[in-house]
C-alpha cells in the first residue's frame, strides 16, 4: 500500500489505516456495468479474491482458504476448472 505523505485518507469518518480489512470489505465492492476479467486470469485467482476480506492484506491463501475455494467452485459446477482463463 502507498502511505500518504499529508493527512489520512477516510471512508465513513475513519481513516483507511484503522479499519480491519475485514470490516471494510463489508462495505465495498465493485459491480461493474460491463464485467469483465482481467486478460490471463485464471478461475481459481478470480474465485480467491472473495477470500481477501478472511485474511491480513500481506498473507496469501491458507489451508483454508484453499478448501473454501474448492468447496465454493464444486458448488456450483466448476471443480476442476480452477486452472482455466476466465
């Protein structure tokens, strides 16, 4: 992350710094009009950034989240797609 060189930078009064990852998750997202993803992405990149608000910024993906990952993509028909390009 870039730290500002001046004063804080807030969402809902708060400075950005003191908020848990995991409580702002909760209040942003993107919803784009048109979504597309990134060129060259794969399933299993795309399907675990829905895993970034259960860990600290700097950690990548656990034990668990691997297995909330396969769980999630079996649920709803895509096991064994994880390494193809969205």
């Amino acid at each position: 992350a870039i730290k500002a060189k001046k004063g804080d930078v807030t969402f809902k009064g708060k400075a950005l710094n003191q908020w848990k990852l995991k409580d702002l998750a909760k209040h942003i997202a993107i919803l784009p009009q048109h979504p597309t993803a990134p060129e060259g992405v794969l399933v299993e990149q795309l399907v675990a950034l829905g895993r970034v608000a259960h860990r600290k910024w700097y950690q990548g993906n656990s034990e668990r989240d691997q297995e909330v990952m396969t769980e999630s993509l079996a649920s709803v028909g895509l096991a064994g797609y994880e390494k193809r390009v969205v």
